[in-house]
C-alpha cells in the first residue's frame, strides 16, 4: 500500500517564534518497499512520520495511505481519520512494552483493542512470534526478555494486525552497537518477507544505507534528496548531503576544462586549491565555473613509491599529521598545501606523525558540486 504526502505544512510555535517543521514536503513511499527519513535533531523527520500515523495535526496539505485520503486541508476545510482507523502498524523507540503483560499479552492487544474473535488471537499471535522468531516467548514476561527481543516483540504487535503499512521511530536507538547491527540485518531480513510499505526514521546513516530501498535526506523541513542508498552516498550533488553520510574532504575548485563534452569517457578537468584534478564525469560542466570538489575518505589512498619530480594530476605530497587506530581500519589527517585531508587506510598499513607521503586521489570518487 503505498503512501502519499503531498504539500504538507507543519508549524509549531515557540519563545522565538514560528518554527516551520515540515515545508510544504511532497513524498511518495511506493508500494511494498523500504523508505528512510534521514537528517538531523530537528530536521522534520519525526514530525512527517507523526503526521502520516496521526499523531500530529498538519497546518496544511493531504495524506494519503493506498487510495484513501486519511488528511487534508486547504485551511477552510479539513478531512481527518483517526490513528486506529489509517491501517498502520507502529514501532517506536522506547519499545512501549507493558511491563505487566507477558509477551503473548502484548502482541495480542490490538487485536483485543480491534475485537477479533478470542478464537482467532492464540493462532495470530503465534504467527507473528514465529515471524520475528519468537515463537514459543508468549507465556514469559516482557521485562525477562532483552532489549533485542523486546524490539521484535514491537514489531511482532506492529505486524499482528495485519497492517497496510509500518512505521518505525528510530526503533535501534537504544540497543548497543553491536546488537543494533545484528538487529539492523534482522530487520531488514523481515521486511524484505513481510513485503509491507515501511517507513522508516533515523538519524544513523548506517542503519539507513542498510535497511532502505529508497533513502530520503532531510533539513530544515525541507526534503533535499531522495536516491537509492548508493545514490545518496556516491552520487549527491548537496554539499550538506554528502557530509552528513560520512568524513569527505572538500576543496575549493574551478572548472578548467569539460572533457566529458567530447569523450564520455573523459573526466572533468578542475583547478583546485591543490592544484589540477580529474574529477568524475559531469556532462553539463562549464568552464570557469566556481564550486566545491567533494572527495570521500575511501578515495584518497597513499601511493608506495618515490616521490616523483613533476607530479600527476590528482597527486598531492602532504605530511601525516594524527593517525587514529579503529581495529579494521586507521583514519588519518594529513597536512598538504595547508589543508587538512582526511583518509581511511586498512589497520594492517601503518604510518607515523610527521612521515611524508604521496596521495593520490581516485578521479571516479572526486565530485564536482556546486549546491
């Protein structure tokens, strides 16, 4: 059941004023798919998740879930269905497991609250146990599981009734890092058999990259980019985006020459503060024309040779200024043409503070942007 948000408006009020959380977003969450909202504290995410389950009220715009308008209001006239009625399923942060409730008590609550016959509810919510492998949890007490488990109890009472769609409020966030990154494959897992429309919010790139079809980047209220992961983390055009998905250098550039115009195999020919550099394709590149190339860490490798005496382009000499040991890998800050350049090298490679190396930037990772 896919979702539909179009022009939506929220605004809250506050000691300095109006706040504009969500401006006037259009967004579509195909059928059967996997969508997540990503951004910041306070970029409209959680406020757009709300407003689709009807946990907030928009100022304007409609919501629509399937072929049902389940919001809207032009400012003269409002049509609204309740939160039990929209046909969501919901996974929130904290869980929200009944603590004096066994986990069959749990799960089975929405099917009481929706008055399913009593015959039907041992049946269904063994299923939904069994679905988030928990089958045979029913008779213990919600507080004797683990942050883990008690998640999947959330998704199982999230999935129980059937729901037309699920929506999920940062549901790792409290779990460690290591459970949350086994639980982020599980989850993924899930979804991809329960084959229903998620919606998914968090503000960890790495949960979004790993669970999403569609990953949709968010700021200020306002949605700045929408792409499959690889996509957003490759391909942005959003200086702010390419950022927030992880360390990038970013150096100041003009275009020399657009050889992509006449070979599409050619590279993008740009002057930048550390001298020439063969950027990635970019058709509709103009000579003289001002922006930033955006390198990420995985794209800047050290060169085991000499020093040559006239450097190619996309060579740089620079001297290591921190190294950082992470276990699978070091991350390092090297000084060159007085700018600071950040790099990931596996942790079997070791340098030293103060050795000179030579870097070469690979031209398919160097991004000419100009947002």
């Amino acid at each position: 059941m896919e979702i539909r948000v179009e022009k939506l408006r929220k605004t809250f009020e506050s000691a300095e004023g109006t706040v504009v959380a969500l401006n006037d977003v259009n967004l579509h969450v195909p059928d059967g798919t996997v969508t997540t909202l990503l951004g910041p504290s306070g970029c409209g995410k959680t406020t757009l998740l709300r407003c689709i389950a009807g946990l907030e009220t928009p100022d304007s715009g409609t919501i629509s879930i399937g072929d049902t308008v389940v919001w809207q209001s032009d400012g003269k006239r409002t049509t609204s269905v309740t939160p039990d009625k929209r046909g969501i399923g919901m996974v929130f942060q904290t869980y929200a497991i009944w603590p004096h409730m066994s986990v069959f008590e749990n799960v089975a609550y929405p099917l009481e609250s929706q008055g399913v016959p009593r015959s039907q509810i041992p049946d269904r919510v063994e299923q939904a146990l069994k679905f988030v492998q928990l089958g045979g949890y029913g008779k213990r007490p919600a507080t004797a599981l683990s942050g883990g488990q008690q998640q999947r109890v959330s998704l199982a009472r999230a999935i129980v009734s059937e729901p037309r769609v699920i929506l999920f409020d940062e549901p790792l966030s409290n779990l460690d890092a290591k459970l949350r990154e086994e639980t982020r494959a599980e989850l993924r897992e899930l979804l991809t058999r329960l084959g229903i429309t998620s919606l998914y919010v968090t503000h960890d790139r790495f949960e979004a990259l790993a669970l999403s079809d569609d990953v949709v980047v968010m700021q200020s209220g306002n949605i700045v980019q929408r792409g499959s992961p690889e996509e957003v983390y490759f391909r942005s055009n959003s200086r702010f985006v390419v950022d927030f998905m992880g360390k990038a250098n970013f150096l100041p550039a003009t275009v020399v020459e657009n050889r992509t115009q006449q070979d599409r195999e050619g590279f993008l020919l740009v002057e930048s503060s550390l001298g020439r550099l063969n950027c990635e394709p970019d058709p509709n590149a103009v000579a003289g024309t001002e922006g930033t190339v955006a390198v990420r860490m995985e794209f800047v490798e050290v060169l085991a040779k000499p020093v040559p005496a006239e450097l190619e382009p996309n060579q740089v000499v620079g001297s290591v200024t921190s190294v950082v040991f992470l276990g699978e890998n070091r991350e390092v800050q090297v000084e060159a043409g007085g700018v600071q350049l950040n790099l990931r090298i596996p942790s079997t490679v070791s340098l030293t503070e103060g050795q000179q190396v030579l870097l070469y930037f690979n031209p398919h990772g160097c991004r000419f942007i100009t947002e």
